[in-house]
C-alpha cells in the first residue's frame, strides 16, 4: 500500500471504491453462477430422469400387447377341441397373432410333441422338419406391412432358428419367456431382435410353443433417432435389457453388447449395478465420447409378474446441461461491467466536483490566508462560498472567520500602530 501514500486523495478514494464495487460485483456474479449451475444441475435430473420414464412408458406396451396376444392365443388353443387343431388352425392362428401385433415383424409356431397333429402333416411340405429323426411342424411367418392388416408372408423354416433363447427356455420352464436381443436369421433375413416364446398346451400337456420376433430397430427408429423425445438435443438414448445389453440404441455396432464392455469407467458399472438392481436414478457417468455427462434411468418390467426387467436411460453431455450458463455468464459479465462503470463514472464526477476541486479551493485559499498573516501578501483573501454543511463546509466557515478576525484584528494593530507614530511625531517636535 506504499504507492497510495504518493497519490492525491481523489486518486486514492476513486481506487478504493473501484476495489470494493469491482470486488462485490465479482462475488455477486460468481454466487449467481453457482446457483444457476445448481438449479440446472437439478433440473437435469428431473428433466432426464422423467425423459427416461416417458419413453418406457412409451416401450411398454411393445412388449405387453405381444404377451398379451400370445396369452390369449395359448388359452384359444388350450380349449380347442383336439380334431379342430390341424395345420390350417395353426397357420391361421399364426397369422393372426403377427397380423394383431403393431410391433412383431415375424411369428413362429412350433408343434414337436403332439402325435395326432404331426400324422396328419405330409412330409413334403414346407413346414415340416426332421429333427432327431422325428418328424415336427415350424411354421415362420414375415409380416412386410406392420401398419396395416395383410401382408404375411411364410418363410422357409430353419431347424437353427429353434435354438434361440426364447424357445428353448419356454420348453424348459414352460412358462412365457422373453428372449435376448441378439442378431436372428431366418432364412436369408437377418435382423436384431428379441423373441417372445409362449407354450401351447393341448390335454394339460406341452405340445409346442408360439411366439413373435419384434425388430427392435422398429423400436429404434420410433423412440431413439426421434428428436422429438430429446430433452437437449444430442441425447444419446437407449434402451437396456437385462446386465445393461444395448437392445436398443443409435449406434448399431454395441447392440447385444454389455454397457460395461462398450464403456469400462467405473460410473458406467455403477449405474450398470443400478440398473441390475432395479434402482431407477440419476447418474453422473464419463460417457462413450469421454464426456462428462448426466444420465436418467427408468426400469420397467416386462408383462406383468414375468421378473423380467429392461430400462430406458436418456444421457446427456454436461455441456448441454450447462449450456444456459454460459448465456447468464456472458450476460452478468456485460451486466456487471456496465454497471461498474456508470457506478465508477458517478463517484469519479463527484469526487472531482464536489470534493477534490473544494478541498483545491479551501487549500488555496489557506495558503493564500498564511501568505496574507506572514505579510507575503498585502490584500487578504476572498471568503470561501459555503455549498454544503459537511466537513469541508465546517471548515471552510471557521477559514472565513478567521480571515474575518485576522482583518478586523489587523486593523486595530494598525490604527494604534498609527496613533503610536504621530504620538513619537509630536513628542520630537517639542
């Protein structure tokens, strides 16, 4: 603080209010920063978090109308008369189910143990194969027009197409199973999907199974690459089935991957657990891109008392989040530096007017009231104009006094002065 002592008091007074008004205005924008950060931060998590739930919501039904449809279809067949389930019954059926279904892109019924039904099949068509020198039906349909009624068509049935997960596990548990996703070929067609398996009983005996095949990239085209459902724009959204498998997401090559294989940071194994766990949440992760991110995740069971669990999770860049600070920032910086300066701009015209410039009038005219007393000047100086009642107006009135009471002081020495030399005059003339 050594140089403000060489500085004149305006100079001095101006830097310290700039410091304090430059000091005040910083901490004022740094707290307003902080506390955007943090509300955005939280609305991140409502906005993500609900964003996530919302496509559930949205992917439910998918997955609910399939084993909807194919419950009914095992309760129809399971009070169906035996000599009324013949192979026209079975396709005809078949293709009801795929025709009803607004998400399946292909159905399959396979009949490997019920005697009557087989016997009554010819081995020359297209349904039949041979599997352990037996004789069973696969009947696999396509549908080319999801939207509208019509449109299947059949496919020529492969005996590898029965090893997916779906069916075998539905022979196994007899009960209603939902697949993985995973990469199906039929015939010459291959796509990502996931099977949904049911058993087909016939005299309280399982007799074979009747399911559908969904394309999730129908799934991905309507939820994921839609922008509509984007909270800030460059949302990576996907949908997880169960150990966090991408069944679902923009980038074809991690589907049927593990989230903590595509992704080794230990954020995404935490909400890989969560999601394991059927904890839905909000999750600060390093994503794919090595971004730090923010991600919402909504679980969601498959059918009703399946125990089978998928989610959504909607992730979002934190420079998405953040975006609107750096508006606020730019704006408060604008703000606070304009305000700086009119504030300074005042107090400089003040300081310069009404107190630097009184106190060079009341300093000169000091200096001319001591030349006046020490008789460096003749004439005494000018009382000061007193503008305001303040300090420096106090002084300036006990300057005037003084300068009022050295004249009238200095009169009197002067008269008796006078009369002190005409009485020495008048004493040396005798």
């Amino acid at each position: 603080m050594y140089f403000l002592q060489h500085l004149k008091i305006g100079t001095k007074l101006i830097l310290i209010v700039a410091s304090a008004v430059l000091v005040g205005l910083t901490a004022m924008t740094i707290a307003v920063l902080y506390q955007s950060q943090s509300i955005l931060e939280k609305e991140a998590e409502k906005l993500l978090y609900n964003a996530a739930k919302r496509q559930a919501n949205y992917i439910m039904p998918a997955f609910d109308e399939s084993f909807g449809i194919l419950e009914s279809t095992q309760s129809i067949v399971k009070n169906m008369p035996e000599e009324q389930i013949t192979e026209r019954f079975i396709d005809n059926i078949t293709k009801s189910v795929l025709d009803t279904s607004n998400w399946a892109s292909h159905a399959f019924a396979y009949i490997y143990d019920d005697p009557e039904f087989l016997q009554t099949i010819p081995n020359t068509t297209d349904t039949t194969i041979i599997q352990n020198g037996r004789t069973e039906f696969l009947l696999v349909l396509k549908d080319d027009d999801l939207e509208r009624q019509g449109g299947i068509s059949p496919l020529s049935p492969d005996p590898r197409f029965l090893q997916a997960t779906a069916i075998q596990q539905a022979i196994q548990t007899q009960k209603a199973v939902l697949g993985e996703p995973m990469n199906i070929k039929i015939g010459n067609e291959e796509y990502f999907g996931v099977n949904i398996a049911t058993p087909l009983f016939k005299k309280g005996k399982m007799i074979g199974v009747i399911g559908l095949s969904i394309d999730l990239q129908q799934l991905t085209e309507e939820v994921i690459l839609d922008k509509a459902n984007y909270v800030y724009g460059n949302d990576f959204i996907a949908v997880l089935s169960p150990n966090a498998v991408y069944a679902a997401s923009p980038i074809q090559q991690i589907l049927g991957k593990k989230a903590t294989d595509v992704n080794p940071h230990p954020s995404i194994k935490i909400m890989a657990e969560a999601q394991t766990n059927r904890q839905d949440g909000f999750f600060e992760l390093i994503s794919m891109n090595n971004e730090k991110s923010f991600a919402g995740l909504a679980n969601f069971e498959i059918w009703r008392e399946t125990g089978i669990y998928w989610s959504v999770v909607v992730v979002a860049p934190e420079a998405s989040v953040f975006a609107p600070i750096s508006n606020v920032t730019s704006v408060m910086i604008a703000s606070s530096t304009i305000t700086f300066l009119l504030i300074m701009i005042v107090v400089m015209y003040y300081v310069r007017t009404k107190l630097v410039s009184r106190i060079h009038h009341i300093s000169d005219t000091l200096l001319e009231f001591f030349g006046y007393l020490n008789h460096k000047v003749k004439v005494a100086p000018k009382p000061l104009k007193i503008i305001a009642e303040d300090e420096l107006g106090k002084m300036g009135v006990a300057i005037n006094e003084n300068i009022q009471q050295t004249n009238i002081n200095l009169d009197i020495d002067a008269k008796l002065v006078k009369e002190s030399l005409e009485v020495v005059e008048f004493a040396s003339k005798g």
